[in-house]
C-alpha cells in the first residue's frame, strides 16, 4: 500500500504543527513597548541633535529642546557605561531606562567594538561640557540608535508577524 | 520631487485617519461601559493625527540627511497604528456580550483587589492563552472563557502585569535589587569553589534570562496569589497540564513552570495559606509523575533555593503597603467576591469533579444575571 493512502489513526492526527509561543505575548507585548518608547525617545534626540548640527531651524530644535535632547543623551550613555562596565551580564541594581534587549546586543556589540567602552566615556564627556560632538561620535550615537531600532523591530516581528 | 519617507508620511495620515473615523464611529454606538474606552482610544489617534500633520509640515523632513531620522518616527508611528488596528479597533469592533461579561467581571474584580488604575477592557478574541496588550488597557481570553470558571484567575496574573509595569519603582525595582545580589553574591561563591568557567557563565545566563523576562513573570505569579489565593496556584497547575512542555526548563520568556510553582506556594507560605499548600503540592507531585519527568542537575543554577521566598515576602509586603487587598480565605459575604468564587470552584471540582459541570453553568449564569449581561 502506499504509505500515502495509509489511512491515519492517531488521535491527535487532526493537530496542526504549533508554535512554541502560546501564552508568551504578554511577555513580547511589554519587551516591545520598553524597546519601541526607547527607540523613540533615542531617535527624536538625536534628530534634534542632527538639525542643530546642520543648522536647520524647523520645528523640534529651539535650544530648550536641544538641551533635552543633549540631557537624555548623557543620561543613556552614563547608564549604558554602567552596565557595560559590569561584566557580569546581568541585572542592573538601580533602575534604569535601558531595556536588556538593548543592553544585551550592546554587550555582543562590545566583544566586536574594542573600544566602545572608551568611546562612550569620551561621548559622555563632551555631551556634559556642552561641546559640539564630533562626527564619530554622531557615528557613535548612530550606531546605538541602530541597536535599539532593531531590538525594537525584532520583538515587534515576534509579536504580530508570526 | 518628494522623498520616499514624505510619502510615507501620508500613507501614515490615511491610515490614522481611517482608524480615528473607525474609532469614533464605534464609540458612539458601543455600550456605555465601552464607551470612555472608545473615547480614549480616538483621542489618542487624534493627538497622533495632529503629530503626523507636524511631520508632514516640517520643511526639515525633506532634507537628505535627516532622512533616516524621519524614517525612525515614521516607524514608530506605523507600529503603533498596527498595533492599534489589531487591538483596540479589532476588540471595539467585535464586542459583543461576553466580552461586556468578562469586561464587568474584570471591573468587579479591580474593584475587590484595590487595583490602583482604571479596570482594563477585556475581550473573547485571543487567538491562543490569555494575553495583555498593557498599553492598550486590553486583556484577550480564549474565546471560551466567558462559559468557564477554572482558568479565570489568570486574569488576576494579566492584571499584575499593568501594576508592575506602571508601578515599576514600587514593585519591580526592590526585586531586581533581590535578583542582582543573589546573584552576584553567587557568582562570588562560583569564583572563591573554583567553578568550571562553563557553570559561572551559565549563572550570568541566568541572571540574563530573570532580567529580561522571568522576573516580572514571577513577580506576576506571585501578586496574582496574593489576589487571589489558591486558586491561582490550581489554575497554574491546570495551565501546565494544558500548555507546559518541560516541567523544569524554562524558556526564553517564561521560567520553568516547577520554578512558578514553587514561587505561588511561597506566597501562599507567606499569606499564612500553608495548609491549602498540601493538596496543592500533591496535585503538582502527582503531574510531574505522570508526566515521567525530572528536576535537571542544573536547576539551582536557573533558580537559587531561597530566592523565590525573599521574591514572594517583597511582592507581598509592596501590594500590603499599597493597599491592594489579600484573598482572605473563605467568607460569607452577601455577595460574595469573585476571588471566593473561583476558589470555591477548584474546591469543587476537586473534590467532585462529575459535578462540576452543572455546578459551573450554575455560577455563570448567576454571575452574568449579576452583571446584568444576557447569554449569547
């Protein structure tokens, strides 16, 4: 006979594959919202950074708005260094607004990026003296908005794109 | 010529525009517990209307360089408008009586435990197990929870979610403290014993794993026994047998479910319910029997003995100290709390179960009769 016509007589024949994400989104739907306000907040800062930077006067970059955006900068990256600097890859004894996601491809960043460490105390020390950063440092500040953007597209696809 | 991202950026207007008319359309036709729901949602979609217009007026959205800034709003605003299709708009859209039911109960059930914010929408229209859209005042349950008692009380663990995510400073902080110094203390200990390097890097794995995810999810567990007594102990052990896969492994997002077990019992310890832990306790044995499966060499790594009873006496003396209010064990109120009824239920049906099927069409039908909702 051939296997194909065999009739199946499993009980549980009627059972579609599933995926092994029952009961989880709550879990996602929160890691998405810390992911996706940290992203947010990160980016407008740094578009207001980058309208300064180019001069521009449109909406979103009065100098109040820039020195927030300069606030929240230092604030991200003093907390990042922080964890950074604990190498034991866990969690933060003081609250903090880095969700781990963000964190945590920052630590596998940080075996990649010899100097990232470094990088950010410079970063941070340029933001608190009110000096203009540089262009590696935008570059810098590129890259984290790169990792939070993606740790916040990622839970979003495991949320509603299964 | 317009760049891609100014494009994109009236797709988004036409888009949020399209869910604002669904909104309020919904709103004014939506029964009046719904209605401040509906209310809330399109206030929202007109702020993020009126932000949209910004963007679109901003000369700057034009600018070359800026462009993958712009293009970083554009898709939060697009995940938000997704979401909100998904949610809000597709619970307004379908609701109907049993969602009016669990919604109700949902309220009546706040209203019992002290719960510090507005009662969230709850809605028939899960696609698998009981989830939250925490941002969106949502609960989804499974589409046959309105007709059934013994899952409810994981409405109570949904619930703690809103609690340890708006009151994050309160509850989830003084826990992490917990977790960090466990761990860390731990890690000293690995070091000092001269541990293989493989076993002190599974311990920062799994103090990984706490941070992100299991730590409010036990945290949950736990505040939700502190509602609602034993009987979410019982409808864990019932979710386990339905649900669970490995007893004593957890997963990325949720711990083991012995681990979650083992952290409702030392709630119940704490709240002075050590005697409703037995039976318990031997209905949990029984089902690790059943299912032929034991506690890995690594367990203690995951979850260090003690950690759970300090995690357990946190979270109750918080919700104490934030006037959230204790199952209290049996009563003989008037009307009596839904708390008490669905541990009357698990009573019930383990203790006779052939007639916990007449005894539960009984309690629904008394409770839709009490929240004046009629059956489908």
């Amino acid at each position: 006979m051939n296997p194909k016509e065999t009739p199946n007589l499993n009980p549980l024949s009627f059972r579609a594959e599933v995926e092994d994400t029952m009961s989880e989104l709550t879990s996602l739907a929160i890691e998405f919202q810390e992911n996706a306000d940290f992203s947010q907040r990160l980016n407008q800062a740094v578009l207001t950074l980058q309208k300064r930077r180019l001069g521009r006067a449109g909406p979103g970059c009065t100098d109040q708005d820039v020195e927030q955006a300069r606030q929240l900068l230092i604030d991200v990256v003093a907390q990042l260094r922080q964890r950074l600097a604990d190498d034991s890859a866990g969690v933060a004894e003081d609250s903090d607004s880095l969700p781990p996601q963000v964190v945590q491809r920052l630590r596998e960043k940080q075996t990649e990026t010899q100097y990232l460490t470094q990088d950010l105390e410079e970063l941070e020390t340029t933001l608190r003296a009110g000096k203009e950063m540089t262009n590696e440092q935008f570059e810098l500040v590129d890259s984290l908005l790169q990792v939070a953007e993606t740790a916040a597209s990622a839970s979003f696809r495991r949320l509603w794109r299964r | 010529m317009p760049t891609f991202v100014y494009n994109l950026f009236h797709d988004l207007r036409q888009r949020c525009a399209s869910l604002l008319n669904k909104a309020e359309r919904l709103g004014s036709k939506a029964a009046s517990d719904v209605q401040p729901y509906a209310t809330n949602i399109a206030a929202r979609l007109r702020r993020l209307d009126t932000l949209i217009e910004l963007y679109l007026r901003d000369p700057d959205i034009k600018v070359s360089e800026l462009a993958s800034y712009y293009f970083g709003e554009y898709r939060n605003i697009a995940r938000f408008l997704h979401e909100t299709e998904f949610g809000p708009i597709l619970a307004l859209e379908r609701f109907g009586n049993n969602d009016l039911f669990l919604s109700r109960l949902v309220a009546e059930l706040c209203r019992e435990i002290q719960f510090p914010y507005a009662p969230p929408l709850c809605v028939a229209l899960a696609h698998n197990y009981y989830f939250t859209l925490p941002e969106f005042d949502l609960i989804f349950a499974p589409a046959s929870e309105p007709s059934h008692l013994l899952a409810l009380p994981d409405l109570l663990h949904e619930l703690a979610h809103f609690v340890f995510i708006r009151s994050a400073a309160e509850f989830a902080t003084p826990l992490k403290k917990i977790v960090a110094q466990r761990f860390k203390q731990l890690r000293q200990q690995a070091k000092q014993k001269n541990w293989a390097a493989a076993l002190q890097k599974q311990l920062s794995n799994s103090q990984q794993l706490w941070e992100d995810h299991w730590l409010e999810e036990f945290g949950c567990d736990m505040l939700a026994t502190y509602w609602g007594g034993p009987a979410f102990g019982w409808t864990n052990l019932r979710l386990c047998t339905n649900l669970g896969d490995a007893i004593f492994i957890g997963n990325p997002t949720h711990p083991a479910d012995d681990a979650r077990t083992q952290g409702i019992n030392a709630v119940l310890r704490e709240m002075g319910h050590s005697s409703k832990i037995a039976a318990l306790e031997s209905r949990w044995q029984e089902m690790v029997r059943l299912s032929r499966q034991s506690k890995a060499n690594d367990f203690d790594l995951f979850y260090p003995p003690g950690l759970l009873d300090q995690i357990a006496a946190s979270v109750c003396a918080t919700a104490k100290a934030n006037g959230m209010l204790p199952f209290h064990g049996e009563e003989s109120a008037t009307v009596p709390k839904i708390a008490g009824i669905l541990n009357q239920a698990w009573a019930h049906f383990d203790s006779a179960p052939e007639s916990f099927a007449a005894f539960e069409v009984g309690v629904i039908q008394d409770l839709r009769q009490r929240f004046n909702v009629a059956e489908c």
